[in-house]
C-alpha cells in the first residue's frame, strides 16, 4: 500500500522526530497531541533539526520550507482520520497505549495501519484492544530518531504479512534501514545489549573490579564503542533498572545483575542525568587486570548467546541480528560477526568451560556446536533464515 499521509501521537522528542525524518521524506505528518505545550515543543524541535539540517547543507531553503509545510500540530486528533499510518509515540504504559490505539482504531479509515514506537511492550496485547490486529505493527525508532539509523519492525502474532512489508517499505522511504523482528520481550537490540550488561555487571559486583576498568577491557576486547557501565550512566540508571528487571522477569537469571543497578539508584545515583553513577568524571586511566578482562569476556559472550537464543527462537535473521547490533548499538561490527572472528571452536570452548563454573546460562546452542564441528562461520551464506 502506498503510505503518503502520516499521523504520529506524542508530540515528545521521539514523535518530533518521527515527525521530521518523515517530512524529510516528502510525506504529509499530522502530529498529535492533549497538551498544547507538548505540541508547541515540538513546532521548536522541528524547527531546530530543519535549521540545523539547513546549516550543514543537508536542506536547501526551499527543501527546508517545504518540510515545514509538510507538518501539522494539533489537539484535534479527527484530523488523523485521513491518514495511511499512525505512529504512537506516547509513554511506555500498556494502559495508555490501548486507550490510544481503540480511540485509533475508531477513527481510521479500513485498511489504514496503527503502529507503535514501543520499545518493549507487546504489539500483540496492544493490537488486541483494536478490532485490526492484522494491521497493527511495531515501528520502534532508536533514539534519537532523527540520527539513528535502525528501526525495528515488530511482529504481533496477528499481523499480516502485507502490514510487515508496508511498514518495511515506509521505513526504507524514509530513509531509515527496517530489521524485521519477532516480537518477544526486549525485541532484539535491547535484549541483546542488556543481557550482555547484566553478565559484566554481575561479575564485576561480584568481584570487586573497578566499572571503569571493565569498559576499557571491552573497548580493547571487541566492537561496542563503550563499555557497559558509561552506557548504563548515560541511559540513566533508573531507566536501565527499569528494562533489566522486565528482562529478567521475562526470560529468568540470565539477565540478574546480582543487584548491581539497584543498589546505584537506591543511593541516589542516576547517571549523566543527575552526574552521579558507576564512573567518576576526570578520573585517571584505570589499569586493566585479569577480573576486567573476564567481565569483557563476560560481556560479549552474553551478547552471543543472547544472539544465537534468537536465532533459535526464529526472533530475526541471523545477518539482521549484527546489523540491528550495529545500527541501534554502535557495534562495530555484531555479536555474530565478532563469534566467527575468534572462531567457533574457541568459543566453544569458553561456553563450555562457563556452563560449568558460570551458570547453565552458557550452555553452548546447537549452531555454535555445528559450526565448531563443521568449521563453519555461524554467519554462513548456507542457512541465513531465522532458527536454522
């Protein structure tokens, strides 16, 4: 289907970015909002992405009016009856986002598709409120939307094939690069990324190693451009509590941090947001010993396993698992990549020897035994689909 007028409720920063990455692309964008201020924030946001796009050259005057006139703020959300797509981009609470999507489902036209901006809830319970399940999808930017390059595209367990391939098709024409996933809890980024926090969090808590010590490991040690514990601070603590504990209520001790988050928000410290968290600004370099190399260890493996339970699960395809990595991460290059470059065997290995001391959490998943058998890459041309 041909997506020409788009709708995007929230006008917070994710909807107005929403909002101007798709002007951008020559589409008509209803912004919607209860809260006159929210939408007079978003009129300044839009504004300063398109003055700042027109500094660097990346607009013309022209362009740039254009894509202004392509945007519409409003509290009237009648105005979204005639559009192809909504976007929801309000709060991540499953009660709100249902009173939005049933209000939605009333208003839109048959055949009109509902997508949310979730980052973690499910597009299954949400399109069960709507009497179009089939044409309810995930369309979850990274922040910040108008820089980020990943979008996943998520799956109900009602949602058609078509509504997939319409939602991939707007991604691409917006410019942005669609991964298509499965839905499950944490969908695909942020399941991997955090479990592979939780495992260094839990060891370095476990032994004493300093945070700053175990990001320069995995910085020296593979392709995350920071280590876990400067990520964590710049998420914001509170937040990343938030999301690890979900994780670990949904898939078990995998994703325990041995209460290494909790114990930082319970002294008040929150990260960059309040300039208080695991790392002490100006400190000096800190030396590198043996427990922060294991924690580094500790930190991709946990990205591997993580990437090769997904692949079981048939959550996405194997080459769209290091691509999502890289896009919504910053890896360098992805878990799987990272795996076939130290070699099945070796990693074999170290999953082995972890399933004994560590936790059955590393018990070696069937692909890696073939590959270490076949000497194989795990990212192999032969068998690409999801759960081969």
């Amino acid at each position: 289907m041909e997506i020409d007028t788009v709708g995007v409720v929230g006008a917070g920063v994710m909807g107005s970015d929403i909002a101007f990455v798709t002007a951008r692309a020559g589409k008509q964008v209803v912004v919607c909002d209860v809260a006159q201020e929210a939408l007079d924030q978003a009129d300044a946001r839009i504004a300063h992405l398109t003055d700042r796009a027109l500094e660097r050259g990346r607009l013309d005057a022209a362009t740039a009016d254009a894509l202004r006139g392509r945007i519409t703020t409003t509290d009237d959300d009648t105005v979204l009856a005639d559009c192809d797509l909504v976007i929801e981009a309000v709060g991540e609470r499953m009660d709100l986002k249902r009173t939005v999507f049933r209000r939605l489902d009333a208003l839109l036209a048959p055949g009109a598709l509902l997508a949310s901006n979730t980052s973690g809830l499910s597009i299954s319970e949400i399109a069960g409120c709507t009497a179009r399940p089939e044409s309810v999808v995930g369309i979850h930017f990274f922040n910040p939307a108008a820089v980020m390059r990943l979008v996943e595209v998520i799956e109900g367990d009602r949602t058609t094939p078509g509504t997939l391939d319409a939602a991939e098709a707007f991604v691409r024409e917006i410019g942005k690069t669609p991964v298509r996933v499965r839905e499950c809890p944490g969908f695909l980024v942020n399941r991997i990324l955090v479990r592979a926090m939780a495992e260094s969090y839990r060891h370095a808590t476990t032994t004493g190693v300093d945070p700053a010590a175990v990001d320069a490991a995995v910085a020296a040690a593979g392709p995350a451009p920071m280590g876990p514990f400067a990520l964590g601070d710049l998420i914001g603590l509170d937040t990343m509590g938030h999301v690890q504990r979900d994780l670990e209520d949904a898939y078990g001790e995998r994703f325990t941090d041995a209460g290494t988050i909790t114990a930082q928000v319970a002294h008040g410290r929150l990260g960059r947001k309040n300039g208080l968290g695991f790392l002490a600004p100006g400190a000096a370099d800190p030396v590198i010993g043996d427990d922060a190399r294991t924690a580094a260890e500790r930190y991709y493996l946990g990205a591997v396993d993580e990437a090769l339970r997904c692949d079981e699960e048939g959550i996405a395809a194997r080459s769209d698992i290091d691509t999502a990595m890289c896009l919504g991460a910053g890896w360098e290059h992805g878990p799987l990549a990272w795996a076939d470059a130290a070699g099945a065997t070796q990693i074999l290995a170290r999953m082995q020897e972890l399933a004994e001391t560590a936790g059955t959490r590393f018990t070696p998943k069937a692909l890696l035994a073939r590959r270490a058998a076949d000497g194989g890459a795990l990212l192999d041309d032969a068998d690409l689909d999801p759960g081969s």
